[in-house]
C-alpha cells in the first residue's frame, strides 16, 4: 500500500481498556488472531475518526488510542493515506483499515469492501453550516458578557475554571470542553488547550440518546409506534417469543435479549459487535431472550444498534435516505451542522456510541430537550415524546429512553448525584462524556473529554457549583 504518512511505533502492554471496563488481551505468542484483530481493528477506527472527524494529527490521534487501549505488548503501527481517506493500524502481522466518508466518518473495513462503502455514500449531504452572525444557538454568535439578573460571574468563572483544571500527576481527568446554557442563551463556555468551539467530540454512549432522538421524530410523524411490534423481521416467526418486543422494550433497555456489555474479553458481545462485525444489528438481532420482557434493566449497546437499523430501515432503507432524513427533521433544524453520527459497513449508524459534533452542538440537542422538542423555533420532537424519554422505565427508575435520570433506585435515600436536581437528565457516554438536562432550573450543561484510569470527573461537585453560580431556586432541588 502507498500510504503518505506513518506515524512512529509505539509500545503498548498488555491491558485494554474500553469504555471504562477492563479487556485482557495478551499480546505474546498466546494471542488469537481474533484477539489481535479486535484490538488492531479498534485503532484503525478510533485513530480515522480523531483523524478525519475531529481533526487531530494521527500522532495526537495515536495518544488518544495509546490511552483508551493501553499499552500492549507489542508494537502498532498507523498508516494514513490522506488523498483515499484511509487509515490503518498494523501489529505483528495484523492489519486493520478504516475508511472516512465525508459526512457519515470512519467505517471499519469489516465483512465490506472498499467500493461498496463508497458507492453507499454517493449522494449523501454534507453538513449545512450554522448562519455565523446569528445569536445561538441559531448561529454561531455567542456573547456571554451579558447575563441574566442573578448570576455570580465570579462564581460561574471559578467553577468553570475548576472544572476544567486536572491535577492528576498523568492527567487523568483530561477535560476538553465545557458549555453552560441558561434560559437559552450560552453563558460559559471553556475548551483546554489544543481544543475549540470548531472540534467535533465523540459521544460514546451519549450517541444513544441521539438515536433516541432520531426514532423520536419518526414517532412524532406517525411513522412509528411505541407500543407496536419492534419491525425486526427476524423475530416475526408464528413461534418466536421476540415478537412480542415493543420498540418501547428497546428503548428502555428491557427487551430480555441476551447481550453481554461487559468488556472483559475479546468475544464479549459489544467488543464483537464493534470490532467484528460489519452488519451491528444483524449480531444483536440474533439474541436469544434471557429474560422477562419488561421486568428486568439491562443495559445493552446492541439494543441501541437494533433501533439504528430500525430507523435506517423507516427512513427508505438506503444511507442516502437515512442521512437526508436525519439532517432535515433533526440536525438542521436544531442548528447541529457539526454532527456526524458514523455507521457500519450494512450502512446503519452506529447508535450505540459513534455520534460527533461539537461542544455548541451537543448543548443544542440538551436544549432542544430542555425545551420539549422545540428550538430555533420549529418543533422537532413531540412534548409528549420528551415527556417518555425522561420518565423512569418500569425496570428501572434510573433510566428512560435511552437517557439516565437522577432519581433513586431499589429504596436509596439519595440520588444518583445529590448535588443537582431531582428532575435531571442526561447523555452519558464513556470517557465521562455528558450533557446533563435540568428542567427546573432553565439549564444544559455540557462536558466532555477523555477521562480514563484512576481519574474521575466529579460530576456532583462541579456542576452544583455551576448552579450556585446561576442562582436559580432550589426548591425543586429536593
């Protein structure tokens, strides 16, 4: 292959870290080549999409991978071919590419080939840029020097500034960016260095809730039902249990599919499903029931790739429809032109943790919930819809549809995170990615960055000072 630019190796030892669990992967003579081709496979693609996506240099891409995977115990090497959109990751032997699709990103080349991913994208929309001059979250034009009546700007600068500071010998914490929305308008905003306004984040996780949103507007229009049937042809034999799932039983991550979230080993379901498969959810589609439907919370990325095909399949079936729908009932309508929500090589997106924009744009879907499905003037989600995907499940009172609630669970005297309101919600995604929704007091409060190891961002303490500084009642705190 003719690549343009090879990073320098890099050592690696023998842990893999992915999305906060812990993966074994011994990297010596006693590798399986599916081991070795799972970790190979999750550089080249988290390495394209730092690269393309959010527009590092692939020796900063390559830190980032270096920290999500830990080092192993042998060596990576990453290729890049700049002009054909390529990047690879190489280890003793292994070879691993993902390919960038301007508009739809990184795609692994999984189960795929190259011309078939890219005669899917033909045609596809590139993002609409925001009008710059306008007020956000309309436009681009932010000014934060005028605040309301209230606010504390010494306290809002100072719990900013604490918020983004890490003192962690390796820099564990690793905030990259941090927006505060008060009654609709962006009143502190701070991005470390060698970030800005421009760079898109991956969500993680968090990309579940926009999926979420994306099934959401079909609700809305009537083209799909929460209490119907799950449209999964697969389920639909006279003698097979799975018809009875509902997409409110996928949303609410209580369907009983057998699916292992842990990342313990190569093989478990999500590691499998990321890194060795092209076709996402087709691999969860084929989980047996583990359980009662309805009765029991679990927490599953394959559930939410289940919904993305779903949603590929209501919107025309094709990337092209898919895409088109996606931009106009809900990205362009909410101001969101960084978003890039990428997919697998069956042309679906990947729901459960690939969606990408920027900091400003991940507070416009918080606001456009804070809102009850309005913003910018347009109505892009039912109230009632907002109203679902914020009210605790019958499995579980700490989730919703595909959010996380601050409530209590199984007679706990206190919340999930007692320093913010009762009627909180959130995106949550790995690496503490978070966009946190708090009604009662008229805010979104958006942080996101590469938390890992033994740091942790402290949610509770940092975004209470947040609200102190706003100087909202706390009446419905409790």
């Amino acid at each position: 292959m003719n690549f343009s630019a090879v990073c320098s190796r890099r050592s690696f030892t023998s842990w893999f870290i992915l999305f906060g669990m812990v993966v074994n992967v011994t990297a010596s003579a006693g590798s399986t080549a599916t081991e070795l081709a799972t970790v190979t496979g999750a550089a080249a693609k988290v390495a394209c999409s730092a690269v393309f996506v959010s527009g590092f240099s692939l020796s900063r891409a390559a830190v980032d991978v270096e920290q999500l995977l830990r080092p192993l115990a042998h060596e990576f090497v990453y290729e890049i071919e700049r002009r054909e959109r390529r990047l690879s990751a190489s280890a003793s032997g292994v070879v691993r590419t993902a390919l960038y699709r301007p508009g739809l990103g990184c795609t692994l080349l999984m189960e795929t080939d190259e011309p078939m991913l890219r005669q899917q994208a033909i045609g596809v929309p590139l993002p609409k840029a925001v009008p710059s001059q306008l007020p956000w979250p309309a436009g681009e034009r932010v000014d934060a020097r005028q605040l309301s009546p209230g606010i504390d700007r010494a306290a809002l600068n100072a719990a900013m500034d604490a918020a983004l500071r890490d003192e962690t010998p390796a820099g564990e914490i690793d905030t990259r960016a941090l927006v505060v929305v008060h009654r609709g308008r962006i009143v502190a905003e701070r991005y470390a260095a060698g970030y800005s306004k421009d760079t898109r984040f991956l969500g993680w996780s968090a990309s579940k809730s926009v999926i979420a949103a994306l099934i959401g507007t079909l609700v809305t229009d009537g083209k799909l039902t929460l209490d119907a049937e799950a449209p999964v042809a697969s389920w639909h034999g006279a003698d097979d249990p799975r018809r009875a799932i509902k997409l409110r039983h996928l949303l609410t991550m209580s369907s009983g599919l057998a699916f292992q979230e842990g990342y313990y080993a190569p093989g478990d379901d999500s590691t499998a499903m990321l890194f060795e498969r092209g076709d996402m959810a087709a691999y969860a589609q084929s989980k047996l029931l583990a359980h009662e439907l309805d009765r029991v919370f679990s927490y599953s990325s394959g559930t939410t790739n289940i919904l993305a095909r779903i949603y590929l399949d209501a919107t025309g079936g094709s990337v092209l429809a898919s895409e088109e729908h996606a931009r106009r009932r809900l990205f362009e309508p909410a101001g969101m032109s960084s978003a890039v929500f990428e997919r697998d090589a069956s042309g679906a997106v990947v729901g459960s943790s690939y969606f990408f924009a920027t900091a400003r744009d991940w507070a416009r879907f918080g606001l456009l919930h804070l809102n009850r499905g309005e913003i910018n003037g347009q109505r892009v989600l039912a109230p009632e819809w907002v109203d679902f995907i914020r009210a605790p499940s019958s499995a579980d009172d700490r989730y919703g549809g595909q959010f996380w609630l601050n409530d209590f669970k199984d007679g706990a005297t206190e919340r999930r995170f007692p320093g913010v309101p009762a009627d909180t919600y959130f995106a949550l995604g790995h690496n503490s990615q978070i966009v946190a929704i708090i009604p009662s007091r008229q805010v979104v409060i958006v942080r996101l960055g590469w938390t890992r190891g033994a740091g942790r961002f402290d949610l509770n303490r940092h975004f209470a000072a947040m609200l102190d500084a706003l100087g909202e009642s706390r009446e419905s705190d409790r």
